[in-house]
C-alpha cells in the first residue's frame, strides 16, 4: 500500500457499548442521536421506497388508494349531511370543501401518529439482528408520510378548484403549516410506540382514542360556540392545527395564529422528548424481542 493510499484512510470508527443508561450522559446521547439521524438518511430512503413498491406493487391504482378512506369519510358525511339525519350548522364554507379538507388533513395526520409504531414494528426482524441507526426507521415513516401527503394535497388542491374555491396569497403559507400537523402526529405516535411495541393493546387502544378526538377536533363539523363541548374542543391541541390550514387552503382569513404556533412549540418539544424515550429504550426492546 502506497503513502498516499494509507493516508486516504478515514480512521476506524470505536463505539463503545455499555450496560449504562445514556440517559446519564445526556450530551454524549444528544451527540449520538444527532449524528445517528444524519447518518441514517440514505438508509431511510431506500427504506422508503422498498415499503411503497411493495405497498403498491400489486395494487391496480396505485397511490390513490392513500385517499381511499378520507374520500369514503367524505362522501358518508355528505350523505348524513344531505339526508338531513345530522344537521350541521353553517360552516363558513360549503360543507362538501369544509369536511373534504378537513377528512383529508386529518387522514395526514393520522398518517403521521402511525408510522412509528408501524415502522417500527415491521422492522422487528431486522432490529434484532442488525446493527445500524434506529432513526432509519422513524425517518423512513416520515418519507412516506410526506409523500402520501403530497398526492392528497395536490388533490384536494384540485378538487377545492372544482368546487369554486380558489386559494390566495395566504395559501402559500399552507406547506409550512402543514408540517406542523405531521410534526404534531409523529411527536404523539412516537410518544406511544415504545410501550406499543411490548404491549398490542397500546396500539388499538390509541387507535380508539384517535377516533374520539377526531369528533373533538373541527374534522366534518364546526367547533361548538357555547356549553361543554366548546370547551373541550379549546383543549384540544389539534383543533388549531386543522382550522388553521383550512384557513389557509380556502382562503379564510386564518383564525387563532397564536394558538397554532404554541401548539407547534409544545409537539416540537414533546417530540425531543418522545425521541430520547424511544433512543433509550430501544435497546431494552430488542433484547425483550431477541429473548
């Protein structure tokens, strides 16, 4: 080996492991997590792009079927709204631009507080045997949250055109908000996955809980002004997030900016804390699942 040869070569990489919880060196955690998430991004696409070949490969319509259940939602509110079974009091908009916004927003999000727990889940075999970055994983699940986002927005884009409904400057702030609502989703989805990784009951006990705040959150009818369900739906953290892009998507003048940007600052530290959660405590998860 030439001089020249021997001083291309990086130096060896030494990690050191120990039974020791990194929790007591938080900054040599935070400097490993950091350098793991930067490390892990070329892994995570791949990782992305296998998952939705295989997804989609043997489906005829390929990623339309991402809008499948939102646009079901959809057409059965505006069959319950139409019938007259419900009676849903002005919205500010045409009902069927108000529920199908918000049915396809909060499918987002949705989207978002599932991949963890499902990412991670899938990965099962290859955590137990493979040593590599488990933010991989979590990033992977962030990619196709972003790309299955894009083919619904850009549908609803379209379908809010048809129905008479043409954004205006406001809606240029829409993508910047919109990751707002996938922040808020990862931060809670990742918050459960460790716990719904030992324990199934987790997962479909968040999926139930998921379906009642949905019903607290502006989705297919307005907020309540008055009585006990106005103030339920003040306390809901999502209620902001989705009335603010669709403020934004239709035009509307944005309501409560300030509540929309403390609710942003709450998951972006929630989701901090929710990441060194899931750091910590894999290790313990793979050796419950090698076991």
């Amino acid at each position: 080996m030439s001089a020249n040869e021997s001083s291309d070569m990086s130096p060896p990489v030494v990690r050191v492991y120990t039974p020791e919880s990194p929790l007591r060196q938080p900054v040599g955690m935070l400097r490993g997590m950091l350098a793991d998430l930067l490390a892990s991004r070329e892994l995570a696409w791949r990782l992305a792009l296998r998952d939705l070949r295989a997804q989609y490969r043997q489906a005829a319509l390929g990623l339309l079927w991402a809008l499948f259940l939102p646009l079901a939602n959809t057409a059965v509110w505006l069959f319950v709204q139409g019938s007259g079974i419900v009676a849903i009091r002005d919205t500010g908009l045409p009902y069927p631009v108000f529920v199908l916004s918000g049915t396809l927003l909060w499918s987002i999000f949705m989207d978002a507080f599932n991949a963890p727990l499902q990412q991670s889940n899938a990965a099962r075999p290859m955590l137990a045997r493979i040593n590599f970055p488990r933010e991989a994983i979590l990033l992977s699940g962030l990619i196709q949250v972003l790309l299955n986002a894009a083919v619904k927005v850009a549908v609803l884009a379209a379908a809010l055109l048809f129905l008479g409904v043409v954004p205006d400057w406001q809606a240029a702030f829409f993508p910047l908000a919109l990751l707002g609502l996938v922040l808020a989703g990862t931060a809670l989805g990742l918050l459960v996955t460790p716990v719904g990784m030992l324990y199934t009951d987790i997962g479909r006990a968040a999926a139930v809980a998921m379906q009642f705040l949905m019903f607290l959150t502006p989705v297919v009818y307005p907020a309540p002004t008055s009585g006990w369900a106005a103030e339920l739906f003040r306390l809901n953290p999502l209620a902001p997030l989705i009335q603010i892009l669709r403020d934004l998507l239709t035009g509307v003048p944005p309501g409560d900016l300030g509540a929309f940007l403390s609710v942003c600052g709450a998951m972006a530290v929630l989701l901090c804390l929710a990441w060194t959660a899931y750091r910590a405590a894999m290790p313990i998860l793979i050796e419950r699942m090698s076991a």
